[in-house]
C-alpha cells in the first residue's frame, strides 16, 4: 500500500547479505595470507615490496568486512551461514601452492581479484544505497584497492614473462585453466558447509556462539574443508635472490670502510636493504603460522609488513643517492631466517621486535647524527622515517608479547622464553659452522631481561 521508496532493501534480505559478506571476509584474509606466506620466495624486488604493501591493504579489507558484518547482526553476537564450498577452497589451495612467482600473480591478480570485484559490484546493485550504506562504503572501497592491485600486478606479470616468449603463452593458459574451474565450483558465493561467525567481540551468550571464534575478525569455523599454509626451504641462511645479489662465504667477505663516512653508510644501508626484505618475510610467518593469535596483533603485523616493503624502497633510494648500488657488497647471511625452524609468536617478537628493531633504530639514529654535517636533506629525512617506523615496530613487540605472556604465562612466557633461547642456540650453531663470530653471553641476558621485564610489567601498559 505504502510503496513510497520502492528500492528500499533492494533484492537482498539481510541473511543473503551477511551470507556473502561472511564469504567476502573470508577470501580477504586467505588472500592476505598467501601473499604473507609467499613474499621470501619472491626473487624480483618490486614484486616483493609490492606483496608487502597489498599484505596491509588485505588486512584493512577484512578489518572493514568485519566492520560491515557488525551492522548486519541482527540481534545477536553470532552468526549463522555457509562457508564457501569445499571445491572453492580446493582451488585457493591450488593457488597457495604454485610455486611459480608469475603463476602466483596471474592467480590472484587476474583471476581472484577481478572475480571479487564482480561479486562485490553484485552486491552493491542488489542492495539498497541508503539502509546498506555501511556496505557498499567498505565494498566500494574494496573495489577500489583491488583495481589498483590489478594494474599492478598485470605490470608485474609483463616483466616475469619477458624472460622467454613461451612463458606469456604459459601464464594465459593457467589463467583460462584458472577461470573455468572457478566457474565450475560456483565462485565465491558456492555454498559450503555450516559456519559460525562473531562479528564483534564480547561473551558468547548460547552454545553456538561458544563454538565459534572469539575473535573479531577471525576466519570463520567451518566443518567443511580447510587447508593450512606453510614455508619451505626450511634450514637455510640464504634465499634466491637475482643475479646481482651474493651471500658472504667468511666473514672476510664482507667489506670494512672508515666508519661514520659516507662509505661505511652505504654499506650500513646495504645490509639495512637485506634486513627490510627479510623481515617483509618474518611478518608473514607470523601471519601464516599463528593465525589464531588476536586479529588486532596480526594487522598490526600486517602493518609492520607495509612499512617493511616501503623500506625496502626507501633504503634502495638512500643507497644509490650516496653512490652506491644494490649488489654491490655481499650480505652476511641471515641467522635470523633459521628461527622460523623454532616457531614462537613471542620469541619472535621479543627477537626480531624488540631486540633486532633496537638494533636497526640504533644504526638509524647512529647514522643521521653522523651524517649532520653532509647537507643531505633527502638523506636526514629518509633515516627519520625509518627510525620514526623502527619505533613503532618496537612498540608491536612490546604491546603484544606483553599482552601473550599475561594471557599465558606457560604457554607464551615460559615456553616463549625457552624457544628463544633454542633459536639463540640454532643460530650460533650456524655461525661457527660459517666461521662467523657467535653471539655474546650479553645476548643471552638481554632475551632473559626482555622476558623478564614482560613479565612484570602491568598488561595494559
């Protein structure tokens, strides 16, 4: 009788609405998980510090997916839905597991994300712009990162399948193989087994809420089909980097300028270029292998992945503004790779946050007093922002290991503290094999004091 504003509502009830949004969520997070888990495998540099950056914007995609569903609750804390279909998440699968970088790209930039951005302009012409506007502002967004990621990756993928006419042939054809199989099991919107989402945080009230995650933004719990992602080539100090770059074999390899020069700087930010591109690598084992650790921990992880990649750059600019160039020196091998054979979120963060951040914000700090008087302004402003970054990835590591260590003492102070000490010992072992110096017994006090002073500290300081 009343049909003053006839779209409102649009063709979509609310249960068909948090049913995609739930399944948008969803392929989000996958996403910025195989992106975490493939960035040390990743030989061409601007596709690694590229997968750094997209790690970030997939995790404010889920945040905001998250944030979406909230305003879709109805009036509970849980929901009810289906997860994407078993033959859906098969093909993610198959995707994490390429091993090849380019077939990776085409993967997710030509066929995953384009097939997103369908869904969401979906969604957005089937609801309604006024009651939905929460919606189809996170979607619209959305479709917003992804087309720029697109273009990105198509420039990537250009430049990998340069290196042989044969592979452009190849890369379409995975693209078309691809495709129709994503045609085939349905898309994003197959629907799957049962699944319970939280889409805010408090105490669970029913059974079925007690089932699901507590966290967030947490993927949803599913009874249908899940895989796992992992890293490989596990043991190694060294990754396969292109032909410019080199490992030291001894420590008479590796160069030894005048220090506070300009010399001895570009080799500081020659090393510095290293460390970013491995600790872009660090935060996605973190991501990857503790994905039940709290989502405000992982996105901020996620941003500490960003701010890596955009070091990467940064440091390269410094590098080559002073004379110097990537590949010019060796690396020292990274002892620090061999940590992730010992996983521990804490150990990680104490290790590489607290410890090695210092380490690098000393460096940083080190060098812009020494280099005051060489009236480089680009050069003064380019070490601010890396040490301004370095102490906020410091503060991560403080915040968090010190919120895990009171939420378990046993399982993230003790046992933390002993898989630091485990990687300590692993990465000695490594040095002396190498004939490089071993860490000192001072090394050892300061892994014990950080845990210690964690735990005592209050846990919401």
């Amino acid at each position: 009788m009343y049909n003053f504003f006839p779209h409102l509502g649009g063709y979509l009830d609310l249960a068909e609405k948090r049913r995609r949004l739930i399944h948008f969520h969803f392929v989000e997070m996958d996403i910025m998980e195989m992106l975490a888990g493939w960035s040390e495998s990743m030989v061409y540099i601007p596709v690694r510090a590229g997968v750094g950056e997209h790690i970030w914007e997939q995790a404010l995609h889920v945040d905001q997916m998250a944030w979406a569903l909230r305003n879709l609750k109805a009036n509970r804390r849980w929901l009810g839905s289906q997860s994407p279909s078993d033959e859906f998440i098969h093909l993610l699968e198959k995707i994490w597991q390429t091993a090849d970088p380019l077939l990776r790209l085409v993967g997710v930039y030509r066929v995953l994300k384009p097939h997103l951005i369908a869904a969401y302009q979906a969604y957005i012409d089937g609801t309604d712009h006024l009651a939905d506007q929460f919606s189809v502002r996170v979607l619209l967004a959305c479709i917003t990162d992804h087309q720029r990621h697109i273009t990105w990756g198509n420039t990537m993928i250009a430049h990998l399948a340069t290196q042989a006419p044969a592979r452009h042939q190849e890369a379409l054809q995975w693209q078309h193989t691809l495709e129709s199989e994503l045609v085939q099991v349905g898309g994003i919107l197959s629907e799957g087994e049962s699944t319970l989402h939280l889409p805010f945080a408090g105490w669970p009230e029913t059974a079925a809420a007690t089932a699901s995650t507590g966290d967030d933004q947490g993927p949803p719990p599913s009874k249908g089909y899940t895989y796992r992602k992992g890293f490989t080539n596990q043991g190694s100090v060294e990754l396969a980097w292109d032909s410019r770059f080199r490992y030291a074999t001894t420590p008479d390899d590796l160069p030894h300028p005048p220090p506070r020069t300009p010399e001895a700087l570009v080799v500081t930010l020659h090393g510095l270029f290293h460390g970013e591109c491995q600790t872009v690598d660090r935060m996605g084992w973190i991501l990857v292998d503790f994905p039940e650790l709290p989502w405000e921990l992982r996105k901020d992880i996620a941003q500490q992945a960003w701010e890596e990649a955009r070091h990467i750059m940064i440091v390269a600019q410094l590098t080559e503004g002073l004379g110097g160039h990537l590949g010019q020196y060796p690396f020292p091998p990274y002892w620090g790779r061999l940590r992730r054979d010992h996983h521990h979120p804490v150990a990680h963060l104490v290790i590489g946050n607290i410890i090695g951040e210092a380490g690098a914000s000393a460096l940083t700090y080190d060098a812009l007093e020494y280099s005051q008087g060489w009236g480089n302004d680009w050069l003064r402003r380019g070490l601010e922002h890396l040490g301004a970054d370095e102490v906020v990835h410091i503060g991560f590591g403080r915040k968090w290991a010190r919120h895990l260590i009171h939420t378990d003492r046993e399982a993230y102070g003790a046992a933390g503290l002993a898989k630091a000490k485990t990687m300590v010992d692993i990465m000695d072992s490594a040095r002396v094999a190498k004939g490089f110096p071993t860490s000192t017994p001072a090394d050892w006090q300061q892994v014990e004091q950080v845990f210690a002073r964690l735990g005592e500290e209050n846990s919401e300081a």
